[in-house]
C-alpha cells in the first residue's frame, strides 16, 4: 500500500518544522520520505557517510553522496552539534543515530513506534517515495541512491 503524494508532503512539512518531534526521528523520517530509505538501513548508518563540513550537507545512502535539501540540512548539522553532549548516547561513537546501549545503533522499532504515532507509516511511504524518485531519475541513479540492484529499479 502506497499514500498519495499529498499526504507523504504533509508529512514532509511535519517532519522538517515541527519542533516537538524528536530530531533523530525527524531525520529518519525524512531519509525515509525523501529519499526512499529504508528505516533498518538509516538506523545502521554511520557517521562517516555524512559530510557536513562545508556549506552543503552531503549524505552517503549507497556509494554516491546526495546533497541535503535546505532545511533538512539545518537538522542534521543540528544533530551532529547536539552528539557533544554528556549522556553517552549522543557521544561521537561512529553512529549516526546512537542507541541508547553503548556502541550500538539505534533500533528500527524505537524511530518507527514514534513516527507510527504521528501517523505516519514508514514502509508506504517510503514505496510512495520510490515511486515518486522512480519517475523522475533516471533508473541507475534510483539505483545507486537507494541501494538496490539496477534490476529492481527498473521494475
């Protein structure tokens, strides 16, 4: 099942500007509704796939780095500021969404659970955003920023 492209837009607005949602959640939910990222993939990935050192947050889904719409580039450079602070969770430990057991990853089920609870449901909008990227780019760039075979992209 897919949402229309109405509804994964609202929650677009949702995620990018509601200040009372969880920025970890915000960002995974976005990877998820932008750019067609599974949430078990976005819940594993580390820190060294993004680049924020210039003026241009780059991200690293697969082997080529996407440029960050504005806006959501302000929330990841506003999460890697925040990983500074004292609980251990937010410690720089190769992460880029920490868990709160030391040296893991986040759990899939934490981020789902809360963006479920705002009504949003992850897997039929992340097939929504494929559907959306899929006719729009062209089939090895689908390819390549989402992670999946050539193949797959084009059916």
């Amino acid at each position: 099942m897919t949402v229309s492209d109405e509804d994964r837009w609202t929650s677009v607005e949702l995620l990018l500007h509601d200040e009372s949602i969880r920025l970890y959640v915000r960002i995974a939910g976005l990877f998820t509704l932008l750019f067609a990222q599974p949430l078990t993939s976005i819940c594993r990935m580390r820190s060294s796939q993004v680049d924020a050192s210039g003026d241009r947050v780059l991200v690293a889904f697969d082997r080529e780095p996407v440029e960050m719409p504005p806006d959501l580039d302000d929330l990841i450079r506003r999460h890697l500021g925040a990983r500074g602070n004292a609980s251990y969770a937010s410690r720089d430990n190769g992460w880029l969404l920490p868990g709160g057991i030391p040296g893991r990853p986040l759990q899939t089920e934490n981020v789902r659970a809360q963006l479920v609870e705002l009504g949003i449901k992850p897997h039929d909008n992340r097939k929504t955003a494929l559907f959306q990227l899929a006719a729009t780019i062209p089939t090895p760039v689908l390819a390549d920023l989402v992670g999946i075979s050539p193949n797959t992209a084009v059916r």
